[in-house]
C-alpha cells in the first residue's frame, strides 16, 4: 500500500512539473504541434489534453482506503475545485508573464480537460474493487 501511495505521488508531481513547464516556458522552447488536432485548435487541445489527467492523478494520491460513497464523492469535488483553482492561476500567472498571454479560452479547454477526468474518476470509483 505504501508502495502505491509513493509511486501515486511520484507521477502526480512529475505531472504537475510537466504542466507548469508546457504552461510557463517561452514558445520557442516547446514541441512545435500541428494547426488542428481533430479539427480543434492544437493550443486548445493541448489545453484539454494537460488537465485531463489531473483529477484521476489527484485521486490516486489522496485515494481513501475505505470510505463511504460520500466522503469519495466529496474528495473528488475537492479535487474538481483545485484543479479549477490551478488552471485560473497558470492564466493570472501566464498574464503576468511578458512571454505569454492570458486567454479565456484556455481557462475553457482547461475546464473541459478537467470535467472528462472527472468522469473518468467517477468510472474508476464505480468499478474499483
């Protein structure tokens, strides 16, 4: 069990540091992507596709043992704020930047990354055993 909590919180903080890198770095240092990505903007996909793990990796750090429906539920709603949280902050922070700009819609596509790893969390919580 230990074991799985370590490995748990080694790749969430890896997590945490590859999204603050892909948010934070100047433009000319990231991977160059194509225009679109199935037709959405390549920026705003990389958008969703950076907080749609979020929840499910907040989860396994903080995963209760054996809890009641409603103490999972209100850690992953807690989960769900943070990464609310954290997504408006990498957009103020971004703002302060001189290399970077703030741009609702990113805030948006982050929204929709998070809300999808939210789903994915409440499936992994329905059919863990």
């Amino acid at each position: 069990m230990l074991r799985k909590r370590i490995i748990s919180i080694s790749i969430f903080c890896l997590y945490i540091a590859a999204v603050a890198y892909l948010c934070f770095a100047k433009a000319e240092d990231l991977p160059k992507l194509s225009t679109t990505i199935f037709g959405i903007p390549a920026d705003k996909a990389a958008h969703i596709i950076m907080f749609l793990p979020f929840p499910l990796l907040a989860y396994l750090v903080v995963e209760p043992a054996r809890t009641k429906w409603y103490w999972k539920g209100l850690i992953t709603f807690g989960i769900a704020v943070t990464g609310v949280g954290l997504a408006f902050l990498t957009e103020e922070i971004q703002a302060e930047l001189t290399y970077r700009t703030k741009d609702i819609k990113d805030f948006l596509c982050d929204m929709y990354g998070l809300s999808a790893g939210i789903f994915i969390t409440i499936i992994y919580m329905l059919f863990r055993r």
